[in-house]
C-alpha cells in the first residue's frame, strides 16, 4: 500500500514523500483514527524529499489534512 498525507495550510499546500508499507486494514484504520485526531496535536511533521516540515499546534487547527491510501 502507498500512503502519502497532504497538509493544506493558510501557507501552502505540503505533500509528504509517498511511503510504502504493508499494513493490514486494521493497522491502516488505527492510522487513520491518528489523523482524525491530530488537530488536537502539539505538532505535526512530514517528511518531503530531503526536508522535514514541522507544524505547530496553531498552524494544524487551521489547516487541512488529508490522508491517502491507495493500493
């Protein structure tokens, strides 16, 4: 399965590297509940090419995130 999460914020639009994993769907539906949850977070951050973007609390309340599965 490929996964990739998209963070749409008032700055831009952040895509993360596409990442491979085997994942069962139980496993894929706990990381999901993650995602649902994280505009409760302290922080995010991704990983683009070489770069790490880190998000802080007050960027991710206002921002769109947007977690992708595909097969």
């Amino acid at each position: 399965m490929k996964i990739q999460t998209t963070v749409i914020t008032p700055l831009g639009t952040f895509e993360s590297n596409v990442v491979e994993a085997d994942l069962t769907r139980t496993q894929i539906a706990e990381v999901r509940c993650l995602y649902e949850e994280c505009h409760k977070a302290t922080s995010l951050s991704i990983q683009q090419g070489n770069n790490t973007y880190y998000f802080p609390a007050e960027v991710i309340r206002k921002s769109v995130i947007i977690f992708d599965v595909s097969e």
